[in-house]
C-alpha cells in the first residue's frame, strides 16, 4: 500500500506533469471506484488542472470548483502514459479503474491489481466532502507536528502503539510498512501501550518518525511512478524483509501475522530478545 512517501511523490510528479494541462478525457472502468455521483465525472472535460497536493493517503487534484480526490489503498496504483493508449480498454477485463486524458495527449491510470477491489475514486466540490479526508488527523511533518503534539494525541491510550501509528484519524498518512520502520527505529515493540510511554519512549519515538518519514519523501522525490514502489522496498530495514538480518544489530527479522496482514520486527532491538507470539501458527495448534 503506498504510504505518505510515496503518495507525496505522486502528488508532486502530478504538481509538475499536469498542473496547467485541461483535461481532454474522463473515462470510468469499474463502477465501484467512484464513490459520488455529483458533480458527474465528465464535467472534468474542458477544464484545467490547477493543483496537485496530498491528503494523508490521498491524492488530491484541483480543477478550478472540481476536485478528483483518490486513494490507491492496499493494491492501486497511477500508471503515467506519456502518450495515452489509442486502445479501447475492457469493462471487467483490465486492472485500469479510471483513465484521465489530458490536453498535450499525455495522461493516466488509476489501476487496481487482484479481486478485493477498495480504490476509491471522489469527484467534489471540497475535497473535505471525502469523508476519509475530512477525518484525518495531523500530518506528521507538518511543523506544527511537535513532540508535544505527538505526546499529547498518546496520552491516555490503552491501544498497542502500532496500531496507533496506523490510525489516519490519529497520525495521518502512515501505515503498515513504515509503522514497522518507525519502531524499529525507536528500538520500540509493536505491543507497547502508548498510554505507557515515557518522556524517553516518546523522544526517541518522535525522533524515529520525522526522520523515517523524511528520509522516505527524500527517496520519492522526483521519481517517476513506476519507480517509487521500488524505491520503497530499498529504504526497508525490517518491513518485508522477515528472515534475513537486522541491518542494525544483526539478528533474524521476525514476522508476526495480525488480522489481514503481517508487521516485522526485530526483537534484539525492539522486545528485548523475546520474540512476539504469531497468530499463524497458533491457529494451526487449535
């Protein structure tokens, strides 16, 4: 899933391919994508891009009182076409959601790989219409983002810090990779309750986010779509990499399997050696 990074490099390869560009095309694949029905999807044909900029996960897109407002979730992603393809795409026959013409005849997809489709796709009038962007809480490099801030939204939470970081309602624009990174940067366990922190957990736990999600938007930075997942699996210290060594204290990255997905963790640096139980094998005990 792409993550504030990589999302805030889509918006701005957007702030510099089409910004100033009228859309000459809107073409909807799969009708679940869109989430409103007014304003109309092609009453984007004839008007211009003004402004490209990021909402948490989203992406936002300014068209003078129009705004396309899009998040990729677990599988999309924006496929740039510096030509558009002449050929006709297939209803139900291709992972492209959504193809937007621009008027030099460049343009893009909004595709969606596998069978669990949540692209979502919102044409507004304010992009705080969508109701995910209307929830979310701060960005984490804003500067008004502080340790103090970040002190006080985890005062008082009974809930394991990893959960917390993924919260868009709490900490906007993070998710499950860069959770990892976070805490393992910390030296900090996924279960640790952000009620328990103290003033050092919360200093090193601050420290840990600024500088993994900048070091990460550094990485997006004028790249092309097409190279910002890889780029993203490059900068991974434990995310994704369970089984091979810690690049810090050299001990076997471990993986633990909550609901839907797997976080990882390195436990010489983050549990004190012990390793955190897994969900997948003691369902196999039951």
């Amino acid at each position: 899933m792409p993550e504030m990074p990589e999302v805030e490099g889509l918006a701005e390869f957007l702030r510099e391919r089409a910004v100033g560009l009228p859309v000459a095309s809107a073409r909807l694949t799969q009708i679940a994508a869109l989430k409103t029905f007014d304003p109309p999807l092609e009453s984007l044909v004839g008007l211009t891009v003004a402004e490209a900029a990021r909402h948490g996960k989203f992406v936002h897109l300014g068209l003078g009182d129009r705004h396309l407002v899009f998040h990729l979730a677990k599988a999309g992603w924006l496929r740039w076409h510096e030509k558009l393809p002449a050929t006709p795409i297939k209803p139900g026959r291709s992972p492209i959601a959504l193809r937007i013409g621009l008027g030099d005849g460049s343009g893009f997809d909004l595709t969606e790989a596998g069978t669990k489709k949540s692209l979502a796709v919102y044409l507004v009038r304010d992009p705080r219409e969508v109701p995910g962007v209307a929830r979310l809480g701060p960005d984490p490099l804003d500067d008004a983002f502080t340790r103090d801030a970040l002190a006080g939204l985890l005062a008082g939470r009974r809930t394991q810090i990893k959960g917390v970081l993924r919260d868009q309602q709490i900490v906007a624009g993070i998710g499950n990779a860069y959770s990892d990174e976070i805490l393992h940067a910390a030296r900090m366990s996924p279960y640790a309750l952000a009620a328990s922190l103290g003033d050092d957990d919360i200093d090193r736990l601050y420290a840990a986010l600024r500088e993994t999600l900048a070091n990460a938007l550094t990485a997006a930075r004028g790249r092309p779509p097409a190279d910002l997942k890889d780029a993203k699996r490059r900068g991974m210290s434990v995310h994704g990499r369970a089984g091979q060594p810690c690049p810090v204290c050299g001990d076997t990255v471990r993986s633990v399997f909550l609901a839907d997905r797997s976080f990882e963790y390195c436990p010489t640096c983050q549990t004190g050696g012990r390793a955190l139980a897994d969900r997948r094998l003691s369902r196999l005990l039951k």
